[in-house]
C-alpha cells in the first residue's frame, strides 16, 4: 500500500526550495516528489491542504530521564512529545543518572526506547566513563550497541591528555564526539551571562569568552588528533570567528546552537524566572542575532532543542540553586517558525539546520525528501495562531520557557517510515 | 505617597517614596530619643524576622524597630533549622505563611530569594538582603543619615568604595541615589567591580585618589572575606595600602566630608579604626540609629498598605 501527499508545500532543504506539489511513500520510503507525482493503483490520498510538508525533525542532545529520574521524562513521554513537535529521530543524551556508559546500559535504554517511543531513538554514549573525565568508555563495544555519538555532556573534560587520547581513540573508529565549549573554571556557578543585566540582579556570571576559550582548546585538540567533532552549542558571537576558521582549515567540525539561545536573551530572565535558566545561559541580543546570522549563513549548521526536563521541585528554587534546562521537543519548531516570520530564516533554512544537517552529521538517510529517503516528514500550518499552555505539553515535565506565548505554527501530522505517529485532533 | 505592598528592593521605588519613608523615619528618631520609646502602629500584628543568613546587627535592628511599634516579633534562625533538613524555600514559605504573619522579614544568601518568596505568601514582605542583589533598608537608612547630615539627599557627589561586587549595599545605594539624582562614583580594584557597571550611571575609579576627589560622601564597603572565592585581591594589606581609607586618602574629599560603613568594619582592613570613631568626620553609628528609625518606617508604611488591602477584600462568609 503506497500513500500520497497533494496540494502540499514541500520544504526541500537539500535544494533550498519551497514548491506545491505532491510526494509518493511507498514501503515506508519517499519513491517520488515534485510538482508532478503521478499515484499509483490503492493508493491513500493525503490532501495537505497546501500546508506545509517537510523533513522530519532530527533532534540532537535531547535529553530522556531514564535511566535515574524516570518521573521527569520517560521514552514514552518524550517520543510522544517528539512525535507532537514533528520530531521524528531524537538522539537522546547520556547524561542520565547513571550516565549511559557501557553497553548494557545503552541496550538497555535502547529497549526501552524502542518498546515505548513512536519515533526514531539514537543514543548518545558518555565520552568517559561516570562522565568524570578520566577513563574513556568503550567506544567499540558502544558503537556495536548502536551509539550514534560520544559526548559528556556539559561535563568538560579538563585534563587536555585524557581528552586527546579519547579523540585519537575516536578518530580510529571513525566515531563523532560531541563538545561542550565552555571554559570550565570561568563558568563555575555561573547562573547567568556576566554583563549589565546579570550585574543588576546580583547572579553569578561567566564572560561569554569562556565559550571562546573551550572551543579554542578543542578545536586545537581536533587539529591534533583529526577527530569528527560536533559542538553542542554555540552562543556567543566571540566564537564564531574561531569556528569559521576551523572549519576554513578543512577540520572535521560542524556546530550547533539551541533553539532558546536563538529566540531567548539574557532579559528574558526578568525577575529570576527560572524557567529561562538553561546551560550555558542566555546571552545578550547582539550575540543572539549573530548565531542568527550565523545559522543563515551555514556557519551554524545544526539547530537543536536541548529538550532538558526539570520537575516543578528542581525549578521552584532560588534562581542560582534552581536546575538548568527547558524542555522543547514540542516547542523546537513554533520556535523556530518565530524565525521565519520574523524574516530573519526561510523555512528550507530552518529545516536545513533542524532535519538535513543533524541527518547528514550522523550518517542517517533522513532529514530531505528525496527518493530513496525514509518517510520521515512533517506536515504543519507554519501560520497558526496559538496561545502555549505547559499544562498541554506531552512531556512529564513542564518548564518551557514559552509558557502563556502567543506562538505561530502547529503540527498537523508526523510520519516516520510513511506511519503516521501523531495526528492533530 | 508610598504605594508598595512589599520593600523588595529600591529598584520598585519612586523617588517620592524613598521621600515619604525617610520623613516618617525622622519622626521615628525622634520618637526612639523620648525615654518611653513605644507606638502601637503595628498592635496586633505578628512580625515574623527569617534569616537565611547569619546576622546580628540588621536582626537586632528589625527586632528592636517591630517591638517598639507594637508587634508581636518572632525570630527565626533559619540557617539552623528545615533548611538543614531538606526543605524548599517555598515549603518553608508555605508552612510559615499557614501562621498568619503579617510582616514577614527575610534574609538570604541567594540574589532572587526574597522575591521568590513574596510570590507565595499573603503578607508584606521586607527584604533585608538577598545574596548579592539587595538590602533596601541599608541603603534607605544610608539615605536618611546623608540627608540629616548634609541638609539634602540630592546634587551630591558620593564614592561608594570597595568589594562592589560582592555587595548588595553598594547596589541598592547606586539605585537609590541615582534615583535622587546625586553623582555616585564607584571605587575599588576592577577585579571587585560587576561586569559592566559603568552603564549604570555611575563613574568607575580605580585609585582612590582620583575617586574621593571633592566628594561629599564616602561610602566604605566591608571587604566580603567570607564571600571570596579566593583571589580577588594580592593580600589584606596590599589592599589597605591601596584602598583603605584613613585620614590621608579622605583628605582628597571635601572637607566636611561624612565616613560611612555599613558594618560590621574590618578595622585596618578597609578603614582606618581611628578614623571610624573619628565624631567629626565618621557617622557610623548614626547609620545604625537612622537604622532602626528606616525599619519603623518602612514597616509602618507597609502595615498601613497591607491593612488598607485587607479592608477592601470582601468579606467571606
């Protein structure tokens, strides 16, 4: 049974463009799309409407409570969020508790993840083991067990021969770490960007340098061992030119940025709202229109959630005792739509950083609507107004920093594999 | 006017707020020189002081201002309490809230925790410091003292000198008295300055002489040992040396130049221990005295707003 989408605008973010026309699943891969898509014989008919028809959504660093914390975000939960925010592959962090370091634990939550999420589970593995910084994980085994990546977190790895030996160790195998650029002596305790408004409220600060600094010290360590290198986030405008000469130099490095550093500032914070508490802290407008710029321009090549659930008790605390993160599986694309209908990003530019560039890092077919590619899509009204409640939200914990925002773009349907997994009501 | 229903910081204040406090705090201070020294503007209510951090001085103070107006006062060490037992602030918020207090004073370590507790209780809520963010009363006081001593509290040129950064005085001070329009000049080593503060309206200096020159006010800062990460500064006495202020350093100022410390002082560490008893130039212990005339105040005005409010409420039956 083959199923065909009409009188749909396809977001192609391989050839930047956005025409109407129509795309032939058959087997649970794209055979056909374009203008013209001629159906075969028993064929279901989706009629889009002319709403808009894109790439699902490829995640990475999204966070999954288990094992450890299972009351702040199950797999269940998580893919039924994902599902809601038209992500259909999420590569989940393993900065669970305890870590995700060895194989067992990862098939572990393979398993798990495979029973109780809808949509595509990739697993990241710690770089070290307990992510402590001082014995690399078995890498061979992990990548055997189905790790997509290694990376610590935002534990950064101090000791710069341990982290030299993980990379050469990495770069043998072939396998793609994931940094955390964030000099960790001047962000210690840090709950917010050093600066005017941080000054007024009398919070702990780090100077965006240290964001410099830890990307510096990588990419050195990169040109040393030639590893595959992501980093995590990328925030502040100071980094940009150091990772514009890297990737100049022919490294092995592509970056990211997180969807609240593009539509988020440091002001945001307002009267410690620790909701808007997240790692590394929001940072002043100026750097914030930069990383615009810079996923514009390419120079920023993935967009991420960095969906990190924290439960009521973990928030409700004085803002530099209170736990860090948001969560923003369901919010990663109305957010990024903001974007869009602010005339900063054009629709295949957003689906280029959220979908195609995260498939292409990790080696997955995904992320385009060519044939050949597995049915992964989203089917969404980039224009739909809505009010956001947290209390709608799929995930078991509710920090969104949106909460109460008048927000534009709803999810009509995801597929993965040409299934449908979640359809607006 | 005073419109507020909590004293969180100077930052909510209008200027003629600040004006409508220190003149009911005038008539505190002349109340507290009578020998019988009572009010029963707060009879029946309960004043509840929770401190988060260790104080005696603004604790004695809260105390003595609520008992001399009528309250019931209760003391709370909260450092040796639930806090070591694993309760939230909000939770211990909550509990004491179930208390019916209707004054409730709170000291804490984190910027932002007094605020966040005003957001869960039904009462008037004074912040009498919040980490490193503010201490509205220190600086109100501070106010009253420049203004009995100088005759105005505008059209002043005043150095707040020292840990900057550590401090909560130095900014509820640099609001406050912006907001009164006086020139306010920071002074300190730049490692004790906050990021960026030089776009708060105020002038940074970095040598003390060039700092105090023709000031009115010099406002000494306690050097924050306990808060130090470790570092900040070579040595105590290279930092005497530099920024300790004793007679020859003040000489830069004007002549009728007033001291001030907020206290407790570190003696020979940021102020020369002659020169702080020094009842020509230094008024440190009047700052304790407006102190406790502030907090009638403030207290009084707040009780005022919290009982106007409460006789709107519709009556439950």
């Amino acid at each position: 049974m083959s199923l065909l989408f009409t009188n749909a605008r396809l977001i192609d973010p391989e050839n930047q463009t956005e025409v109407l026309g129509g795309l032939l699943v058959e087997d649970g891969l794209i055979v056909d799309a374009g203008p013209d898509v001629a159906a075969p014989a028993r064929t279901e008919v989706i009629d889009c409407g002319g709403k808009c028809l894109a790439p699902g959504i490829v995640d990475i660093g999204v966070k999954v409570c288990e094992p450890g914390e299972r009351h702040k975000e199950s797999y269940k939960s998580a893919g039924l969020a994902a599902a809601a925010g038209g992500v259909t592959t999420m590569v989940t962090r393993p900065d669970t508790t305890p870590a995700i370091d060895n194989p067992e634990t990862l098939e572990f939550v393979t398993r798990r993840a495979n029973e109780a999420a809808p949509v595509n589970v990739m697993p990241i593995a710690a770089l070290t083991k307990g992510r402590d910084g001082r014995e690399m994980t078995e890498f061979g085994f992990l990548l055997d067990a189905g790790a997509v990546a290694f990376s610590d977190g935002d534990n950064v790895v101090t000791d710069h021969k341990v982290l030299s030996r993980a990379f050469t160790y990495a770069r043998s195998l072939g396998a793609l770490v994931i940094g955390h650029p964030q000099d960790p002596g001047l962000s210690k305790g840090a709950a917010a960007t050093s600066g005017k408004f941080a000054s007024l409220r009398g919070l702990p600060a780090v100077s965006p340098m240290a964001e410099r600094m830890g990307l510096d010290r990588d990419i050195a360590l990169i040109e040393m061992t030639g590893v595959k290198y992501h980093a995590d986030q990328i925030t502040t405008a100071r980094a940009l030119p150091a990772l514009q000469r890297a990737k100049k130099n022919g490294f092995d490095i592509t970056a990211g940025t997180s969807i609240h550093h593009l539509t988020l500032n440091e002001l945001d914070v307002a009267n410690y709202r620790t909701f808007f508490k997240v790692k590394p802290p929001l940072r002043s407008e100026d750097d914030r229109l930069a990383i615009i710029e810079a996923v514009k321009t390419g120079l920023i090549d993935i967009i991420s959630s960095m969906h990190t659930p924290q439960d009521e008790e973990s928030k409700r605390l004085p803002f530099e005792e209170a736990a860090a993160g948001a969560v923003a599986l369901e919010t990663l694309l109305p957010a990024a739509l903001q974007l869009v209908h602010a005339g900063h990003l054009s629709l295949a530019e957003i689906f280029r950083a959220m979908a195609l560039n995260p498939a292409k890092r990790l080696g997955l077919p995904s992320g385009r609507l060519m044939p050949g590619a597995p049915a992964d899509l989203v089917l969404f009204d980039a224009d739909a107004p809505f009010v956001l409640n947290r209390y709608d939200l799929k995930s078991k914990s509710k920090n969104t920093p949106f909460d109460g925002q008048k927000m534009q773009g709803k999810v009509l349907a995801t597929f993965v594999a040409g299934k449908a997994v979640y359809r607006r009501d | 006017m005073f419109r507020q229903k909590h004293l969180l910081g100077i930052e909510h204040l209008h200027p003629q707020e600040i004006t409508t406090l220190l003149d009911l705090a005038d008539q505190y201070v002349d109340l507290n020189r009578q020998d019988v020294k009572h009010s029963e503007a707060l009879r029946g209510l309960t004043q509840i002081n929770m401190f988060f951090e260790n104080s005696t001085r603004t604790q004695a103070s809260f105390e003595i201002a609520g008992k001399r107006l009528g309250a019931d006062v209760m003391n709370m060490a909260m450092q040796a309490s639930s806090i070591k037992k694993g309760e939230t602030l909000i939770d211990t918020a909550m509990t004491l809230n179930a208390m019916h207090p209707d004054l409730l004073v709170v000291r804490h370590p984190h910027s932002g925790a007094v605020d966040l507790l005003a957001q869960k209780v039904n009462c008037a809520v004074l912040n009498a410091g919040d980490g490193k963010h503010e201490h509205p009363t220190q600086a109100l006081l501070d106010a009253l003292t420049i203004r009995r001593a100088k005759g105005r509290l505008h059209r002043l040129n005043v150095a707040i000198c020292g840990d900057i950064s550590h401090s909560r005085v130095a900014r509820s001070n640099l609001i406050l008295l912006g907001k009164m329009e006086n020139r306010v000049r920071l002074v300190g080593p730049p490692t004790l300055m906050p990021s960026q503060i030089d776009q708060f309206g105020v002038e940074v200096f970095e040598d003390m002489a060039e700092g105090l020159k023709d000031v009115d006010v010099v406002m000494m800062l306690r050097l924050q040992r306990e808060r130090m990460d470790g570092g900040f500064i070579p040595s105590e006495r290279e930092y005497y040396h530099r920024y300790g202020l004793d007679a020859e350093k003040l000489a830069y100022a004007k002549d009728d130049a007033i001291v001030m410390h907020p206290g407790p002082m570190n003696r020979g560490v940021e102020i020369d221990g002659e020169l702080a008893d020094d009842i020509n130039r230094s008024v440190i212990q009047e700052q304790v005295e407006m102190g406790v005339a502030v907090r009638m105040a403030a207290m009084d005005l707040l009780a005022r707003n919290l009982r106007a409010e409460r006789q709107n409420k519709p009556v439950e039956v």
